[in-house]
C-alpha cells in the first residue's frame, strides 16, 4: 500500500470524528426559597404552564429583542421548559405554602383540588437593558377566582450561560411568590 494510499485511509478514519459538535452544556432551573404562607386552600394543583413558541426549543433563548431572536447553539435546557417550570413552581409554591399540598396536573397525583392555578408564561428572556424579563399571566381559581398579570425583571450577575439561568431562578421564585400571594395570606 503506497503512503498516499494509507493517508487517505487515515484521513477518512478521522474525518467522523472531526465532523462531529461538542455536547450540549445542559442547564436547568434552581429552586429558590421564599416566604411562608398560611391560609391557602389545602389541596392546589398547578396545571400546565402555557409558554410562548419561541422558547419550546431545546437551546435557551438568550433574547429575543430588536426583531431578531439571539439563541445560545450549543447551551440547552436540560429537560422541555415547560416541564421544567412546573416542576420548580411545585417545589417552590409547596414551600412557600407549608399548610397546603401542591401538586402538577402532569404528574400521577389525581387528588381533586381545592383550588387550581394557570400560568401563562408570555416572555422570558433578556430585555435590551441586560435584564431577565418575565411576563406571565396567573389565575387562581378556588373559593373566588382571580387573576393579574405580572412583569419581574432580575439582572444576571454577568454575561455567561449560568448567571443567566440563575437570574431565570429567581425570576421564576418570585413568579412562585406572586402565586402564593393569590393563594395564601402572609
């Protein structure tokens, strides 16, 4: 076998592995802790959250401002957002809400609620300051029904992927926190 023979050879044995993307950074939202409620319906089951199209994707949607969305490639939510979510407002509304017991319409609990709970994420991204904006729409239906519409904004620490989901995490807490707020009574 000639030497430009076995170079070819070589070069198709290592052309695969030149082709090939690095994995995907996974990232996922933290639960972050908040004030204690009493005085909420025992038995609250959060339905699905409702979230825009443009961030049903796996990659994070860094922004979506000036007309143009800026989507992180190779930095992905490490499950669906909307699963996501759900499961961090379960943790977060059950322990913002100690007397009652909250549960996801997703899961296998079938309990008939005392009091439901929707959500309607509209945007969650950065605005064109830098800051993470949330925007959602809560109803609360239970003894009375009420609903209202909400804007948080946190500022990530600094540029990277992390702080931006960190600051995401505390978004979404205080979106747990006007919740609980419709639910309970501090």
């Amino acid at each position: 076998m000639t030497v430009s023979r076995r170079f070819a050879l070589l070069a198709l044995a290592v052309l695969p592995s030149a082709c090939t993307s690095p994995n995907p950074s996974l990232y996922v939202l933290a639960s972050v802790p908040g004030a204690t409620l009493t005085g909420a319906p025992r038995v609250i089951q959060l339905r699905a959250i409702g979230i825009p199209h443009y961030l049903e994707r796996s990659q994070i949607v860094r922004s979506s401002e000036g007309y143009r969305m800026d989507v992180l490639s190779n930095e992905w939510w490490g499950e669906p957002l909307d699963a996501m979510m759900s499961r961090i407002l379960v943790q977060e509304l059950n322990q913002r809400l100690p007397g009652s017991m909250v549960y996801g319409d997703a899961g296998a609990i079938s309990t008939p609620p005392d009091a439901t709970v929707e959500i309607n994420l509209q945007r969650f991204d950065l605005d064109r300051d830098g800051a993470v904006l949330l925007a959602a729409q809560i109803a609360v239906d239970g003894k009375r029904i009420v609903s209202r519409g909400v804007t948080l904004t946190v500022r990530p620490t600094d540029t990277t992927t992390g702080a931006l989901v960190a600051a995401m995490s505390t978004a979404t807490a205080q979106l747990a926190d006007a919740a609980a707020g419709m639910l309970g009574r501090g």
